[in-house]
C-alpha cells in the first residue's frame, strides 16, 4: 500500500528527528537520569506501541501530533538556552567570562 509506506517513511524520519532533538537535553531529569535517556525512551514506546497499527489515518493523527510535540520541545529549548545565554552574559560567567560557567558539561 504506497500510502502506508508514505506514513512508515514519515514515522522514521520523525523518529530521527526525535533522536536528534533528544542529545539537546544533557541536563538531569528529576528521576536523575538525563532528559535526553527520558525523551528517548518514550519516543521508542510509543513508535513500539503504534507499530502495529493499520489504520492509515490514525497513524497520520500521531506523526502529526508528534512533530508538533518535537517542534514545540524545541522552541521550549531554544527560548530557554537564550535565556541561560542572556542571564551568563549579564553575571558574566559565560564560556569568556570570570567563572567559566558557561563552558558546557557531559
């Protein structure tokens, strides 16, 4: 069906999308564990629990929802690393800055 095989190739690269968003989020979940290990392992169980379904439609229904979930996560973060960014340069304790706060850490 080249419809379903359009949703698949969709699916997948909203699943990538997904995975590259996620290495954005370094910062510790409130369980401790990186928000980029949390958005990650959610995406897979929600791909693994779609993956079974044949209605084209309801499968569309949640690609969509899920880019604009991708595309608000990330407007959410770029808002706060300016944010981060601005309050660094006014502290200056950016990466030139005095304290070297702004220098990134993994």
């Amino acid at each position: 069906d080249p419809a379903m095989m359009a949703t698949r190739k969709e699916a997948l690269s909203l699943y990538r999308d997904i995975l590259r968003t996620a290495r954005n989020f370094p910062w510790p979940h409130e369980s401790g564990r990186p928000w980029r290990d949390v958005l990650v392992e959610s995406a897979r169980a929600e791909f693994e629990q779609a993956r079974e379904l044949t209605d084209t439609n309801e499968t569309m229904r949640r690609i969509v929802v899920g880019r604009h979930c991708l595309d608000e996560a990330a407007k959410q973060f770029e808002s706060k690393r300016l944010e981060i960014l601005a309050q660094q340069k006014r502290d200056g304790s950016g990466p030139d800055g005095p304290s070297g706060a702004g220098t990134a850490r993994r």
